[in-house]
C-alpha cells in the first residue's frame, strides 16, 4: 500500500501539521492562513503539495485556497 502526504488541521493550535511519505512531520502556524479573520473549511492534498480552505468567518463556505509544499513552505494563495 503507497503511503501518502498528509495535511491536518489543528484548530485548538492554529497550526497546520504536514505529514510526509516518509513519516517526517512539519508544523506551520496558522497566523498567515487566518489572516484577514479567516477560518479554516477544509485541508486537500493535491499531489505533491497542501491546500488550505479558507475564508470569512461571515461565510459559510471557502473562497481562498492557501498552498504548502510538503516540507509546510508556503506557495502562494489564490480565490476560489
């Protein structure tokens, strides 16, 4: 069976845990992922990298997406 990446939101922490292939572990504090009073929807992997859900804590669904690679180095963000 392929091991896969695994992104993991902490809401307690605000801290998003990437867990790599391999078992290495990376932790990114979510400051930057809330910025703006964002809340988290939802985590996707997608290939090599790890998509975070966000937006207004007025909305009730996402419309920003916030990319790490698997060693939880930002990539960049985008609207959905």
């Amino acid at each position: 069976m392929e091991k896969l990446l695994l992104g993991m939101w902490n809401a307690a922490a605000s801290e998003l845990t990437i867990r790599r292939p391999s078992g290495q572990i990376y932790k990114y504090k979510g400051a930057a992922i809330l910025a703006g009073s964002h809340q988290v929807f939802g985590v996707v992997t997608v290939d090599k990298e790890v998509h975070v859900l966000t937006g207004p804590k007025s909305n009730q669904a996402a419309s920003r997406r916030v990319k790490f690679n698997d060693s939880a180095v930002y990539v960049g963000s985008s609207a959905l």
